[in-house]
C-alpha cells in the first residue's frame, strides 16, 4: 500500500530535464506551474506566503518562521496527490505529505542531473536521490463511503503516530507522523535545519484546518467562464491568431500546459498522436503555454514543442485567456473542451489521461454541429 512521494524539490530539477508523471501540481503566487495552487495569502516571509490554502484538498495551514524559510529554500516540499474529480469513487480522496531534503543533497542532485545523458540515467540519479530524503509527516484524506478498515490501517501503519483532524463532509483527515525522526547522513548544518523542522511539527499540526474539498474540476466549472473569449494573441512562432481558430472543427481539444509541467512534456507525443486520429472527426488539438510571458518562455516552448514532434498550435495567453479561462486553472495539464464558437463544453479534465480526453471528446464531438 506503499505509494512514492518526490519532493518538490527534486520535481523542479526534473521538470527540466526529464519528463515524468506527476501526481499533482503546486504553485506559489503563479498562475501556472507543475503541481496545487495556492489560493490565499496572508503575511509572508519574503516571498513565501505563512497562510496557505489549498481547496483541492480542503486543507489550510500556517508556515512557522523555520518552516517558511525551508519553503523558500526547496529543502522543506509539499507533496500533494489526488485531489481530482476521479478520486472521489477510490479509498483515498487524496495525500499531502511533506519531505526534508539537505542543501547538500540537492546541490549534488544538480550536478548529477548535469552529467546524466539519458532520460534512463536521469531517472536513476533521482530513484536513488529519494533514498536520502527525509519523510516527515503526511495528512490522508479518505472517503469515508469508499475506504476500507484494512486500506486505513495500512496507511496509517506507514508512520508510528497518528490523529483524526476531523471529517468535512464526505472525507475524513488524518495526520500521519512519527515519534523519532533519523537525520542519518545529514551534515551539522542540515541536522540543525531538521531537528527546527522536526520540533516544529506539533505547531503546524495545530494551524491545520479542515474544510470540504472542491476538486479542481469543480472549480472551473463553477468558475463562470463559459467561453473562450474574444482571443487576439499570436502562437509561439508570431502567427496572429483569433477565436476564429475554433471554426473549422466541430470540437477542439485546448491542452492548458507550462514549460515546467514534466508531465505536460511527457503528455504531448501522445496528444499529436490524438490530434492526427480524430482529425476525421472534426476534432482539433491546440495549446495554451500558461507560462508564456515573455521572450525566454516563449523560447522554451517552441524547444519543446519542437523536441516533441508537436505540430498542432500552441498559443501564447494575451489578456483575455489570462483574465479569463486561465485564471481558474490552478494547475497543468488542463484540458477542456471547446465548440467552434468558442464555448467550453464538457467537463474539464485535470492530467493528461488520454483514454478519457479521447473518449469525451468524441462523445461531445457527436453531439456538436
């Protein structure tokens, strides 16, 4: 019953080097990035923000001073997974756990990162990186319909000390710990910066609250936007494009993805696959780089598209997109689904989960002139 968590750190140096699957996506004070959005603020240190909301998960919770500073330092990483509309019918709505990974050994990973010439050899400096992170805590929430007493106790096996935060609705929250945490081969500095990390483990156990989660699904269709807009922007290579794109299909598939989305890169091969197969259908295939803000990004993007075999169109957001469609979107990939007059039809889809895009695409697709 085991799963694998893989820092956030350790995913910012992967996003731009090799292409794996997430398992689900975190921001800081962006509209884009590769995994949970972080919906409010209150004061901050620097610019990590103390008060952080996540409503994917119904969880909020206050950043201690050390903590924060870990934050900004990528040695102290949220790791949230799920918290997707298909999560609802499994055992487990949804985790978020948190990792303690050393200066030191972040620096190496860099270095190592570097040197690895394959995607095969990237993977296996991060399989063996995983090792040496510390696990600090997790916070589980299961639907209370769906789980089973043995799927929970397995869980919460997994650590020596457990709490019930409490049930919102549907979803009962736990929080996961131990009684001792092992700094083994940690530096002197790195132990220091652990045990502040380790005490302070009580304190935001405490600032934790609880509420019923809002997948990030439900999000964006309650979110109002309904139509695409009236676009006037250009794609990544200059072209001037307009709502006029979406005329010639009945239906056109728009992947919303960043440059430093792993499983956004990862996804594509199979998307232009997609796009060249319901072609017959009518159905089309464009993107939106949410990140696409400027010159350097705009570089990155047309790198990999390139690199990827990536023929459709990918667009570069002016203020309409960003003002409207992308501000309901707290992470990539993001399909949805659009007529050729521009309104958002369907449901959206959160990860690129290709069987299910292709199936409802086609199921739209029937019933769209």
């Amino acid at each position: 019953m085991k799963r694998k968590f893989i820092s956030t750190a350790i995913l910012m140096i992967l996003a731009v080097s090799v292409s794996i699957a997430g398992c689900s996506k975190m921001k800081e004070n962006k509209t884009e990035d590769n995994k949970t959005n972080v919906q409010e603020t209150d004061q901050k240190i620097d610019d990590i923000e103390k008060i952080q909301k996540f409503e994917s998960f119904g969880l909020e919770y206050t950043l201690s001073d050390s903590w924060a500073k870990a934050f900004k330092e990528n040695t102290l990483s949220p790791e949230p997974c799920g918290g997707l509309e298909e999560d609802k019918e499994r055992e487990i709505f949804g985790e978020f756990g948190f990792t303690f990974v050393s200066k030191e050994d972040i620096n190496k990973l860099q270095d190592q990162m570097e040197n690895a010439k394959t995607e095969e050899e990237q993977m296996k400096v991060i399989i063996d990186f995983q090792s040496k992170s510390k696990r600090l805590l997790n916070i589980v929430i299961f639907n209370k319909d769906k789980v089973t007493d043995e799927t929970k106790n397995n869980i919460i096996a997994e650590f020596t000390d457990h709490e019930k935060l409490g049930e919102k609705g549907n979803y009962q929250f736990y929080f996961l710990y131990n009684d001792k945490y092992d700094d083994t081969g940690l530096s002197d500095s790195s132990k220091k910066e652990f045990k502040e990390i380790v005490d302070g483990i009580d304190e935001f156990k405490k600032s934790i609250k609880i509420s019923t989660p809002v997948t990030e699904e439900e999000k964006i269709k309650n979110s109002g936007v309904g139509n695409i807009g009236e676009i006037k922007t250009k794609d990544i290579h200059g072209k001037a494009v307009d709502k006029s794109i979406f005329k010639e299909y009945k239906l056109t598939i728009v992947d919303i993805w960043a440059t430093t989305c792993g499983p956004c890169v990862q996804a594509m091969p199979e998307l232009q696959k997609l796009q060249e197969e319901l072609k017959k259908d009518q159905i089309n295939v464009l993107g939106i780089v949410a990140d696409a803000v400027d010159d350097e990004t705009i570089e990155i993007a047309k790198q990999i598209v390139d690199k990827k075999g990536v023929k459709y169109t990918d667009l570069v957001p002016d203020e309409t997109l960003k003002n409207g469609i992308l501000k309901s979107i707290t992470g990539t990939p993001t399909f949805i689904f659009v007529d050729r007059d521009g309104n958002i039809v369907g449901n959206p889809i959160i990860g690129a989960d290709m069987e299910r895009i292709k199936k409802q695409a086609l199921d739209l697709g029937k019933h769209t002139k």
